[in-house]
C-alpha cells in the first residue's frame, strides 16, 4: 500500500494533520470547527458557489472558499477574523435577500440550512432590501412542490439529478439575477424527464423543493369516524424516522412507531413487510416461469416508483422485462381493500388506506389507475417518512419515550427477507432464498447471499448457484448506475437473468422521503440495521410466513394464480414524449401500437 | 407575401430537416452544440429556438433537453421566443453610450413606432439592446443579423440603414 | 520615440487576407518553418526572453505558460485561442482576425508544436460572425497545403488540426474555464478550481488558452532577428501592444504603440483628442471591468509597472475609453454596472446578488436620494464581491466603482436634506 503524503496546517493556529489532497473544510471538520456553507455536500462533487465558506489564508490577498480549496503543507488558515466575518455575514445577507423569507410556513422550518446559518451568526433581517423572486410555488405533481422563491441556487439538486441519477430533469438557466433552477422550458415536473424520485427534496438546503405534505389530509380522514384510516409502513421507515427524533443513524424504532401511530388513532397499524413477503411469492414464481416457460429475460425488478417511472419514459423497450408483480405498497392496498376488507365485513369505500413510505415516487404509483378498482384507489394518501415525523409531532408525542408495540395481525407479520427489501440487493436477497427453495425443493444450507448485497452508488453482479444451475443477477442503486446496467444488458455484455434496480441510493433507506440530512454516511448505518434486524427475526424466508401461507390458502391459492393476476399484477405504458418523434426516429416507431405504423 | 410565420409548436417534416441538417453539417457533434443553435436560428425565419426543435435536437444529440434549455437561456444571441426578420440591435454598452446611443434607439422607436423588445405587426422589424458588439471605433452603432451599420449619429443615416434592409 | 509602430500589425493591408498565397508570396509560414526546427523548450524561452506577458487581460507570463503547458504529461492536449474580445471598447482582436488570419494561425501551430498539443480552438466570440467564413476558409487552405493536418511539413508525428468554434454572447466566456465549458456545449459559467485548465480544460483535456494577440505576436517575434520588438518599449517593459482607443474622442481606432508611450500621447496625438468643444471627464481602463483614470493621470506611462503603480489597470484588454464631461461619472458608473448586471453568469453569490444591489445603489445615487448608510453598504458588497467572487468577472465588476470612490469621492456625496433624514 502507497502511503499517503500527510500535510501539516493550521487552523485558527491549532496545528492539523491531514492526508494530502484534503479540503480545508474537511481539516476544519477534522478538528471540530465547522466552516458555514450550504453548496457543499458531502457526497456530491464540489461546486464552491455559494461563497458562504470564504476563509483567509496568510498569504493570500483574497479570500478562499474552504469547500473547493486543498490544503497545503504550512498552511495558515484563519476562519473566524473580522475580514471572513464580514464577507460571510455579508455573503448570508446577499442570499437571505433573495429568498423570501415566510419560514413559519415553510416546510423545512427549524430544520433549515440557512435558517441555522441565521441563528449562528445572529442575523434576523439582511441589511438589504428584499429582491426574492415573485413566483409562487409550483405544485404541479403529486410527488414534489418547487418554491422557486426560496431556492438559494446552491446547485446541489441539479448535481444529484445529473450525477447520481443521471437524469438532469433540473439544470440551471439563464443568467446574473434572472439565473434560476429550473426544468427544461420551465415546464411542470412530470412533463420533464423527472421521475420523482426526490432525491433533490433530500439535498435541498432550503425549502425550495420540498414533498407534496399530505399530512392534513391524513389528520381529516382521522378525525372522520365514517373512516376505518388503515396505515401499513415500508421496511426501510423503521430505521430511519429515529434520525428525526436525535436517535442514532440506523436507530430501529419500529415499537414505538406503532405506538405513536396507534395513539394517533390509526385503526389498523399493519407491515410492509407482509406484502414485501408477499411480493416475493409472485415474483420469485414469475422468476422461475419466465426461466422454465421461456419468458423475457432478465427479469426486473419493479418495486422501486422511481426506477419503474424511469423505465417507461427512458426505456419503454424494458417493458417487458419488468416483473408484473405489483410494489409491496400497491399489493397491501389491493390486498387491504378486498381481502382483509371481506374479512372484516368492511365496505371498501369506506377504507381509508395511509402509507409511509421512504419515497415521493410512491406518492405518484399510488395515483396510478390500474393500482385502484371500482373507483377507487387502494392507497389514498402516501406520507413520507418525513411528513410521519411531522404528524408525530403534532400529536405532541417523542417517539424516544413511548413504550413499543406490535404490528396488528394478519397484515401485520413479515419475514426478515421482507425486512431487507428497504436495502439495495434486499429484494434480490429475499428473491433468492425463496426461489432457491422453491426451484431445487431443498432447504438453503446457507441463507445470507452476501454476494448480492449492494453498496451504496455501486452495481454488483453475482452468479447464484441454484444446486447445480447458476444463476446471473445484478444488482444496482441509483439511476445512472441502472443506465449502465442497461446498457450491458443491452449490448449483450451481460447476460443476466435477474436483475434488482432501486432509484435511489443505497434503495428505499436512502429514498427522497427519508428525514433531512440523510447522506451515505446514513444510509450505510441504516442497511446494517436492516440485516441486522433479518439476523435477529425467527422467520427469515418470505415463503414460510405463517400469515402468507393463510392467505394463499383463503384467498389466492397460489401464486401467479388467476387472482393472484388480477390483483397483485400490474402493467405499465411507455409515456409519451412531449412530441411526436415517432415519423422521424426509428426508435420511437417500434413502439406505436400497429394500426399507426406506416 | 405570404403571411408571417407565427411561433412553431409542432414538430413539422420541415423543422426536422432543418434540424438534421444543422447537425449534420455539425458533425453531429454535441460538444458544438453552441453552434449548432445559432446556425439553427439563423434559419429560422424568427431567428429563434422553437420549442419543438430543441426537443428534437436534444433526441438526435443524446443530450437531456434542460442542456438545450440552459444554453438558450444563457447566451444573449439565443432565444426561445420569436424574433422579427429584421432585429435591430442597439449597443447598450458604456462605449456606445456615451457616444449618445440612446438618441439612436430613441430614433429608432420612433421611426418604426416600436418599444424595445416589441416586433411590428408585419413581424420584421424589433429593436433589442445588446452588450459591446466591438465595433466601438464606429459608434454609436446597430447590428442586424451580423451586419454592422456604424456613425448612426444623425436621422438620415438612420433611415438609410432601415432602407438597406430588405 | 515614435507613436506608433508596425510589429504585429506589420502584415496589415500587405496581404490579401482570404488567400494562403498571398500570405506566402509576403513570406508567411517561414516562422513555422523556423519554429518547426526548434525544440518547445527553445520556443518558450523565446517568449519568455522577450518578455511577452499575455494579452487576455491577465498578464500571465506567456513564455512560462507555454514552458508549464509542454511539461504536461498528457497523450492528448489541446490549445485554445480566445477570440471572445467581449471587453466593452476593445476591438483589438477583430482588426487582427479580419486583416491577418494567417498570421494567427501561425501562431496557433507553433503553439500547437511547441506545447505538444494535437488539437487547436478558436473560440470566437458570435459578434463576429462576419468574419467566419474568412477564417474557416484560411484553415481550409492551411489543411489543403499541408501547415495542418498530418505530418505537418514533413514532420513525422506532429499531426494538428484547428477547429473553429463561435460563442453565442457571453462576456463570461472570456473567462478561461467558462470558455471551455462553452466549447463542450454547456453554459459558459466558470468552473471550480482545482483542477486549473492547464492540467483539466477543454474536453477534460491539459489547455493552453491564448489571447489572438499573444498568439499573433508569435511569428513575428520568432523572425525578430535584430531584437526589434525589445528595441520598444522601456527596458522593464519591452515591446509593443495592440490599442483600441474609443469613445468621445476625433479619431478612434486601434494602434500599435511601444509601451511606455503616455496616455496623454495616446489620446491626444493618436486619438486626435476629446471631440471639438469638450473636455476630458474620465479615461477607462481595460474595458468595462477597468479602473477610472482621472484627467490627473494623463501622464502616466502605458506599460504594466507603471499602471499598476497609478493604481490604474494594468494593460488588461488594452480597451481606452475616452469619456467626455457629456457623461456623469455616475452615470457612466450605472452603464458598466448594467453590464455586470447583464453579464454576471449567476452561479456564485457574490456575483450574481452583488450586482443588483450595487445598480440600485447607483440608482439611488443617480436620484440623489442616498445616504451615508447607502455609500457604506455600497462600498461594503462592492469588497466583497471583488475578494470572495468565484471569478475574474466578479471579482472586477467593481473596479470601476472602487475607484471612482478614490476618484471621484465629490460624485457620491450625500445631499444635506436626505443625510439628516
């Protein structure tokens, strides 16, 4: 191993050693001191625009921005004297005049970049006369609002949607006072190539671009006793919702989660996880059809909104090879409004279906028509992790101090496999165990797949040895990455059979969704907390879900079973492009239904 | 004369080709992309970025449409509105200024009965301010779809240059 | 001394500027053939020798750019040519494009062998897209007699071709980085450094990015026998320098002067002086991101030591406006302002909120509604702006302001009724 040079500075004359190559504002960190700064991200490239970060270095006649600056050896850094008080307060006055300012009514209140930049440097109004932009915010999704008169133009959304999702449906434009954050011709979201993964609500500084809040809607149908208001929560919430309340990243909080959620009134606080379980019968069966009976392979994942979003407006070619299988969050509506609802001897209607999800997609599936029968949906409100915290907090409640609980029965049990869909190579993990059982009808000798098990920004292939016949499988995070994937699957570069993709970084416990902050550091913590939960649960395999088995044996009889098609199979539809380039492009003609093919 | 084009929302065979074309000539090449939007708006009759073609150009290059969008939006010699045949380009910068280019754009809104950023009914003629376009030794000066007409310190020398276009 | 002088501009009208032949018959291409025979090393000594500092406006020494640009280790470089003359009053640049296109190209292949770089770009700036078809047709004639293309004149292994490329109206596009952002198809806003484009330009590529000018003065310089060029100008400032001079004076135009020549020769012997019946207000520097030179400083020596030592501008762009008292020094400080406003790409804060409020300042000012809390906060984003900007642009959209204040202080003082207010 080359050893790295090591560099010695000081900072404010406290003497730092740190490798070469570093940033000032990393050695800074090193020692505690953390330099002001809102472009700067740890995960994202450096950008170095919002010249909040400015320092002085001995030497130097200007000043330099901490986040873009490397150090050198005898460095003098100073970052608290009265020429960087006055450029950064001076910067901060400059932004905060550009940004209306209505924070008691803003979604990221008291969880704010700038509103603590604010507080730390004890500025209530800039110095300047208001020049914040006049345009309301743009609710034109059922996933994202934009508030352009907030947006402090960091960059950071147009880096994530460009870099780790390899989208760019969000670019800057124009230029000086007019350059703004934008879509392509300033259209709506979902008219762009947008997926609505969220990605961009999670790094966003401010309350520029923020999920659509359901919350009230929630809180209305509670206070409706007409309703039977029904909650199921995703795998990856559990791990998550505690960095809300001050936990530790990867806190698990599912008692107490049920509780806050049962002492809000949730009639039926049921688990994801069931469904998840469920989600594997269905599509570890289509797996082995489709490889038995000759099917379109590799077989997709399609659990992910943002991934399945993304397929049909950039790939509607993979159509075919995505698993029919319905979410888990669209099969436990389905299941919810029919099954459990004849169960109960409860008029449909008058369900009301809740969700918490990691995810903003989710928000969209759930509008989906075909998730829905007899006029209406089977999910009717998504919340976010993020809008949960929020409702916790109404209630008054601190999920730290309550005591635990159970999930509610039947819908209410799920396996550890269903636990470790929340985590990149989870659904291909709990897909394994469950068709290698199924497929060889002999018990696994081993059940951890460590081999599948994804990182956060990568892609992973494996070859599975299915006693005897192997198995090809990717597995990948975050949607430039699934690019990449499809361009190998595409060129013949590889020959998968089964492939799980998640839009998001590190899957659904690095969702658009997830509480503020979360960054990769996070998400590595919360999939430990994941499979350390699958480690510490009994049932570990979704087919020996005692609760599974009941409900094939009263209501579905088996996978892939005609009812099983009816409601826990779905379909999907290339979008169409905002113009017609099917005349002019061959690629565009393949997918005209034939009666418009020349 | 046939009537004036009006904004182009559609995707027409005729836009296609002009759009190919372009990038033809540009090799394809989506690093030239800053020149194949200026060659596309010069033959546009509007001398500007329809909506549908930056679609389609964006299609062809392999580049996502916010990338058309920005650089349309960045560059001052970029538009995604339509223009008039003739766009009378005043200098507004400091050079051109002081050598009293604000009578000359007042001449002009005056002949043509024209506000800045206005286009005549009959869609050919709209004065625009622009920065230094360098022809500062000949100011105060106008630029019309890269000619420069340059002394257009009086009214006669300014209804000769409107006389010479078209 | 003489006023003017004939070095870079020695071709000007001699040669028919759309025809290689031409440019041969008046013994065009024999600098390549020199250059061709000397190593990269000996090039850039050259330069350095003769003192050239850049003419882009940020003197970098040229002879030590091109030495930094050639130890590189890359199996790819490229070399650009910045003709993206957006300095408002500077036309320098256009003369040398429209009347001797050979020349630069020559320079740009030296370049091009010197550095080791395979590839060359002009970048010019869309405001002279008359001149296009002139220059596409010069480097079309120099691939046909072989100056590009590969093998070049015999040489095994030098294989360089020139590309032009036009900007679209963007003074930021000056801005090295910006420049090579615009060349790959993006908007042109700086980028981030490190990595400097030396090491990571245009299409991730090692870049030399050359002014017209310094690159026009190459062959010229490698054919000066006789030490000409370091005959001009003061010996701690050898040589000459391309002038644009403009504004409110009888004969605007560009010149050819050794420095050291004063600005008072320049405006009032070269320029012909401040047009009949008026007197002299202000002189700018360098463009619009230059200083203001009062009429004090009329003596003072056009060479980079002795601007700077006037707090003025050193060379810059080599733009001279001449204002007359026709102009308030307010009024002219809004019309660079609204430039900035105009120019300013958006991306740093500084840039992009600074000059707004710095242009209502100005208006207040220009009212005469201001006060004394006004002018501090004025000056206050003005500093700013100038030390935390990302980029050369912000960082001298002030310039003229700041010094106006030195200047000018009278122009800003604050009517007595609205102070006590």
């Amino acid at each position: 191993m080359s050893e790295t040079k090591m560099i010695h500075l000081t900072i404010n004359h406290m003497p730092v050693e740190v490798p070469a190559g570093t940033r000032i504002i990393e050695a800074a960190q090193s020692i505690g001191i953390d330099i002001p700064h809102l472009c700067y991200h740890p995960d994202q490239s450096i950008k170095a625009h919002c010249r909040m970060c400015m320092v002085e270095v001995t030497g130097q006649r200007k000043l330099l921005a901490a986040c873009s600056t490397l150090v050198w050896e005898g460095m003098e850094v100073v970052t608290d004297s009265k020429r960087v008080y006055d450029a950064q307060v001076g910067v901060l006055d400059l932004i905060l005049a550009d940004h209306r300012q209505d924070c008691l009514a803003c979604a990221r209140n008291n969880n704010c970049d700038l509103q603590n930049l604010c507080r730390r440097f004890n500025r209530l109004k800039p110095d300047l006369p208001d020049v914040s932009s006049q345009e309301r915010p743009r609710l034109d999704n059922p996933s994202i609002v934009r508030d352009p008169s907030k947006c402090v133009k960091c960059g950071r959304c147009v880096k994530v949607c460009s870099e780790v999702q390899g989208i760019g449906a969000l670019s800057f434009t124009g230029r000086s006072a007019d350059c703004k954050v934008t879509t392509a011709f300033d259209l709506p979201m979902n008219e762009t190539d947008c997926v609505l993964c969220g990605q961009c609500t999670l790094v966003c500084p401010v309350g520029a671009l923020t999920e659509v809040d359901h919350t009230s809607h929630v809180r209305h149908a509670l206070h409706d006793s007409n309703k039977h208001v029904v909650v199921q929560i995703a795998p990856s919430v559990r791990v998550a919702l505690g960095d809300d309340f001050g936990l530790e990243p990867g806190a698990l909080v599912t008692g107490k989660m049920v509780t806050a959620l049962k002492m809000m009134g949730f009639e039926k606080v049921f688990d994801t996880n069931f469904t998840a379980d469920l989600t594997i019968m269905e599509e570890g069966s289509e797996l082995l059809e489709r490889i038995q009976k000759g099917g379109r392979l590799p077989m997709i994942t399609s659990c992910s909104p943002g991934w399945v979003n993304f397929m049909e407006k950039h790939h509607p070619e993979l159509i075919g090879n995505l698993s029919t299988a319905k979410s888990p969050q669209g099969m436990f509506g389905a299941v919810l409004k029919t099954y459990y609802a004849q169960r109960m001897g409860w008029d449909p209607k008058d369900i009301f279906s809740v969700s918490v999800m990691p995810c903003t997609a989710k928000k969209f599936e759930a509008t989906r028509p075909e998730l829905g029968r007899d006029g209406y949906q089977d999910v009717d409100v998504v919340l976010t992790t993020r809008e949960l915290a929020k409702l916790i907090r109404y209630e008054g409640l601190n999920p730290v101090n309550l005591p635990e609980s159970d999930f509610d029965s039947p819908l209410g049990t799920g396996s550890g496999a269903g636990a470790i869909f929340g985590a990149t190579g989870g659904v291909m993990e709990a897909a394994l165990r469950t068709a290698y059982e199924l497929y060889t009808k002999k018990e696994l000798p081993r059940l951890e797949f460590e081999e599948v098990r994804g990182e956060v920004g990568g892609i992973k292939e494996a070859t599975i040895d299915l006693d005897g016949t192997p198995l090809k499988v990717a597995v990948v995070n975050g949607l430039k990455n699934a690019e990449e994937v499809i361009r190998r699957i595409q060129s013949g570069e590889a020959d998968y059979l089964f492939v799980e993709i998640m839009a998001c970084p590190g899957g659904c416990i690095g969702g658009g969704g997830q509480p503020i902050g979360t960054n990769n550091e996070k998400r590595k913590a919360r999939i430990k907390a994941l499979y350390d939960l699958d480690k510490s649960l009994p049932l570990r395999k979704s087919h020996e879900n005692p609760d599974i088995q009941t409900i094939y044996q009263e209501f579905f009889d088996h996978p892939l079973s005609h009812k099983a098609h009816e409601l826990l199979h779905t379909e999907y539809f290339p979008r169409p492009k905002r113009y017609d380039f099917s005349p002019y492009i061959e690629k565009y003609r393949k997918f005209l239904p034939d009666s418009a093919k020349k | 004369m046939k009537p004036f084009a009006q904004k182009l929302n559609e995707l027409t065979p005729e836009l296609v080709a002009l759009v190919d074309d372009v990038i033809a000539r540009h090799n394809g090449d989506p690093t030239q992309l800053v020149g194949i939007l200026l060659d596309l708006e010069a033959g546009v009759e509007r001398h500007y970025i329809p909506e549908p073609a930056a679609y389609y150009l964006a299609e062809r290059l392999s580049i996502p449409p916010t990338q058309v969008y920005d650089v349309i939006s960045f560059y001052t010699a970029l538009h995604d509105q339509p223009r008039a045949k003739y766009t009378l380009q005043v200098c507004d910068s400091a050079p051109c200024r002081v050598k009293d280019s604000d009578a000359l754009c007042e001449t002009l809104k005056r002949l043509l009965n024209l506000e800045v950023g206005e286009v005549t009914y009959d869609g050919r003629f709209s004065i625009e301010k622009v920065p230094c376009f360098g022809a500062c030794d000949v100011s105060p000066a106008v630029r019309v779809n890269g000619v420069v007409y340059g002394h257009l310190d009086s009214e006669e020398r300014i209804m000769d240059m409107l006389r010479q276009l078209d | 001394m003489s006023k003017t002088v004939s070095f870079i501009t020695r071709n000007f009208g001699k040669y028919n500027p759309s025809s290689l032949a031409s440019y041969e018959f008046i013994g065009g291409f024999t600098a390549l053939r020199k250059a061709l025979d000397m190593d990269g090393d000996a090039i850039a000594q050259l330069l350095a020798d003769n003192g050239v500092q850049g003419r882009g406006g940020a003197a970098y020494d040229m002879g030590r750019k091109w030495s930094q640009a050639r130890a590189v280790q890359a199996p790819h470089k490229c070399v650009v040519c910045n003709a993206d003359e957006g300095e408002p009053g500077t036309f320098k640049d256009r003369e040398l494009l429209s009347k001797d296109p050979f020349q630069l190209l020559e320079g740009m292949i030296i370049a091009g062998w010197a550095v080791g770089a395979d590839n060359g770009y002009i970048y010019m700036r869309e405001e002279y897209s008359h001149l296009r078809p002139q220059l596409l047709s010069a480097i079309e004639q120099c691939e046909k007699a072989g100056y590009l293309g590969e093998n070049i004149l015999g040489h095994e292994g030098f294989h360089y071709h020139i590309h032009l490329y036009s900007g679209a109206g963007a003074y930021v596009c000056g801005e090295g980085s910006a420049l090579c952002e615009s060349l790959e198809g993006h908007s042109g806003r700086p980028r981030m450094k490190p990595p400097f484009i030396k090491q990571c330009g245009a299409f991730h590529l090692p870049t030399c990015v050359n002014n017209v000018e310094s690159l026009s003065l190459v062959p010229p310089l490698l054919l000066d026998k006789d030490g000409f060029y370091k005959s001009q100008g003061t010996p701690d400032c050898p040589g000459t320098k391309l002038i644009s001079v403009c504004g409110n004076v009888k004969n605007p135009g560009v010149f050819e002067v050794p420095f050291g020549i004063t600005l008072r020769e320049i405006i009032y012997d070269l320029a012909g002086g401040i047009e009949d019946g008026h007197q002299l207000q202000l002189v700018q520097l360098g463009g619009a991101s230059g200083r203001l030179a009062s009429p004090a400083q009329l003596d003072t020596q056009y060479t980079y030591k002795g601007m700077k030592g006037a707090d003025l501008t050193a060379i810059g762009s080599g733009a001279i406006l001449v204002v007359d008292e026709r102009t308030s020094v307010i009024g002219f400080l809004r019309m660079t302002q609204q430039f900035f406003s105009h120019e300013s790409c958006g991306q740093c804060t500084p840039c992009r909120e600074g000059n707004r409020h710095i242009a209502r300042f100005l208006d207040k000012i220009a009212a005469g509604t201001h006060t004394e809390e006004d002018i501090k906060l004025m000056e206050k984003y003005a500093n700013i702006m100038s030390t935390a900007s990302m980029c050369g642009l912000g960082e001298t959209a002030q310039s003229a302001l700041l010094s106006a204040m030195k200047r000018f202080p009278e122009v800003f003082a604050v009517k007595k009724e609205v102070a006590v207010r």
